[in-house]
C-alpha cells in the first residue's frame, strides 16, 4: 500500500535522527552481547526505538505490533495491514513484515514474527527478547509458546541490557519533554491545591487535575494515586474515591502528566486543617529525606547510596523507611534505575528520576509523601520540580 511521500513521519513524536541514534546505541549493546536480532513487542520499546505510535496498544485482541532490530542492518516493524498508514506517518522505519489475517483463527502473528526474524538474522541468528525485570512483552501466551517453539534453541535470550541501556538515558530532547511536563503537572496540582476545600471528594481533585493538564497541553493525568483520612492511609496506590474531604485529613496527591508515551509521577502532601507539632516534625523529616537523597544523585553513585543517604535521615528520627525511595522515569513511571537498599547499579548523566521518600507516622497521624524529579548532570542534580514544599500546606 502506497502513501504519500510528504505524509511520510508527519505526525512523529521526535525528529529522524532521534530514533536512528537510539537504534545505534543498541546495536552497539547488541554486539557487546552478542545478539544479532532483538524482539520487541511493548508499545513503549516499539515506540522508543521505531517512533510507531497507535492507540491500540491497550487491546488484548490481536497484538498491536512488533519491531525487530538488527545488529547492523535497519529495523523491520511488524504491524496488521490497516495500520501501515499509521506507521508510514509516525515511524522512521520503512521495511515491514505484515500480518493480514489478525482477527483470523488461529492468527498469524507468531509465524509472521518468526518468518520475518529469520529473514532478517539467517536461521542461526541469536535473538533476545524482552526478558527480565522491569519488562512486559506485548503478546499473548500462545504467540509465546509458537515462538519459543518455531524460533528459541535453549534459552530465551535477555535483551534487557540493550533496552534499558538505551532507555535509562534520556537525550536533550527527552529531557526537555520530561521538564515540561513536570512543569504542567506542578500548576495544575497547584491550581487544585489552591481551590481545596472540605467537603470536595478524592475524585473531583483528580479529575480538576486532569483538567488543567490537558488545558496545558497535556494528554492526562499518568495515574492517580489520590486518598486522604485515616479510613484511606493503608490503600497504597489507590484510585481516587467518592470520599468527601473533613478536618483533619492529611491529602496525598501522588500523580503526573502524560504526553504521548511519556509520563511524570510527582506526590505531594496537603492538610485540611491546623498542623500540630508532630504533623510540621514529620513533614520536615520527609523534606529532609529527600534533599539528602537528591544530593547524592551524581554520576557514579551506586544507588542504594541514594536509597542509604535517605533512610538515615528517616531511621535517625525514629520513623521506618520504605525498601525503595525512587525509581527512573520516561516512558514508564517505574522504569531502572531503582533506588534500593540492594542496587550496586551506578547513576549516570542524563539520568531522569523520580526520588520519594514516603513516611507513616506510628501513631496513626498519616501519610506524608514528597516526590520530585531529578536529573542526573555532571554538576549538581537538576530539580526539575517547582512546587514550594519546606513546608506543609494547610488549607483552613
């Protein structure tokens, strides 16, 4: 199917030259390995490398697309025939390998995939998958199964060195997208913070949220992780509920914005009513916890030194710190490096994280979180957040 040649990466996300710089990077780790084909078949690492963008990643019907890469030769995108018009104005990428029967019983996509590795690496090509922590692959299981079957002498291969040797390190253009979008994730938080008042509910605040990201230029929020009372402290990760705001409550606002594939992941701390002592003394721990970890967010540092500089601060002030106090970001909002007590794993420049020292108080106070986002430089760390946080905010 022909498209117009002025259609061609009209509507990429990034410029050409972003995509096949990241494509050199993972030949370059591919050789290291000794891979010669690399599967990818999430709608991040598709994207990331191929620029591919759809909608329809979400859907379990039929996989949405696949991308080999080759150790010296140009990627191959393996999509159904009624997304090649898509491809052609969002991807780099010219050479396809089409599925035509996607719908069709039993579907063709496992034998197109391993017809298309094979021509593409030669019958002995050693090939790596997305294996490992921190990856989900995009098929269902039964195209596993005839892959694994059709295609995989002994062991399936990891290729996660390759992919998060790429993805963990952002370019300019990434980082520039990263500070945007933490900048409008921060005023539309702020704009909700500002309107708060008792008897608003967890999900009107998310969705004025929302509102204001997409006012901003944004897609949406990335997630919402927005709970407040004593009736929802322990629901960790919890959407937010039709539960009304009353004295007293300590509000977690724990979300971000979302652009395309890439997404932010902030958290901030809000009473509705007057702070006691013990309300400011834990804030302030929490606001300490971090600006000790930031300061160790510095090439070279081995991770569970930015998860240590953190957990002093809490365990000196008598409190229990988490088993992680941040993670990397981008295109997912938990992506390498962790920041772990258990992670010799050492940053590097161009490094984006998210660092959040989450506290509970004992004594059934409640939740405090802080998390901001940082880049690794080779000078001092980079805030990327701008919301005032040496003290708590309370709303009377």
């Amino acid at each position: 199917m022909a498209f117009p040649e002025e259609y061609k990466l009209k509507w990429a996300d990034f410029p050409q030259d972003e995509y096949e710089s990241r494509v050199r990077r993972a030949q370059e780790l591919m050789a290291e390995d000794g891979l010669d084909v690399v599967v990818l078949t999430s709608g991040e690492n598709v994207e990331y490398f191929s620029g591919f963008q759809n909608g329809h990643w979400n859907s379990k019907s039929f996989p949405t697309g696949a991308l080999l890469l080759h150790r010296t030769k140009n990627p191959v995108l393996i999509i159904p025939r009624f997304f090649s018009g898509t491809a052609w104005s969002s991807s780099w990428v010219d050479e396809y390998a089409i599925f035509p029967e996607p719908h069709a019983a039993p579907r063709d996509f496992g034998r197109v995939l391993v017809d298309a590795v094979r021509n593409l690496g030669g019958a002995t090509a050693v090939v790596g998958f997305e294996r490992g922590t921190h990856l989900s692959p995009g098929w269902n299981f039964d195209d596993l199964i005839y892959v694994t079957e059709h295609l995989v002498s002994g062991e399936m291969r990891s290729a996660a060195r390759v992919i998060w040797g790429c993805r963990m390190i952002k370019s300019a253009r990434e980082m520039d997208r990263m500070r945007w979008l933490t900048k409008i994730a921060d005023e539309s938080i702020t704009a909700a913070r500002n309107d708060l008042a008792l008897g608003q509910t967890e999900r009107e605040v998310g969705n004025r949220i929302a509102v204001e990201i997409m006012a901003r230029g944004g897609d949406d929020t990335s997630f919402r992780n927005i709970r407040a009372g004593s009736d929802r402290y322990h629901c960790s990760d919890s959407l937010p509920q039709d539960r009304a705001f009353i004295d007293g409550d300590l509000l977690i606002i724990d979300t971000g914005a979302k652009y395309g594939q890439y997404v932010t992941d902030v958290a901030y701390t809000t009473l509705l009513g007057t702070a006691t002592d013990r309300h400011r003394e834990v804030y302030d721990i929490t606001v300490r916890a971090q600006e000790a970890a930031v300061a160790k967010c510095r090439p070279g540092v081995p991770a569970k030194e930015v998860f240590l500089a953190a957990a002093r601060v809490i365990e000196e002030s008598g409190l229990t710190s988490l088993d992680m106090i941040g993670h990397g970001i981008g295109m997912d909002l938990h992506e390498p490096i962790m920041l772990t007590p258990y992670n010799d794993e050492v940053l590097q420049e161009g490094m984006v994280l998210a660092v959040e020292p989450w506290l509970y108080d004992p004594s059934g106070l409640g939740v405090f979180a802080l998390e901001e986002h940082v880049i690794v430089t080779a000078d001092d760390p980079e805030m990327l957040s701008s919301i005032p946080r040496d003290e708590l905010l309370e709303v009377r």
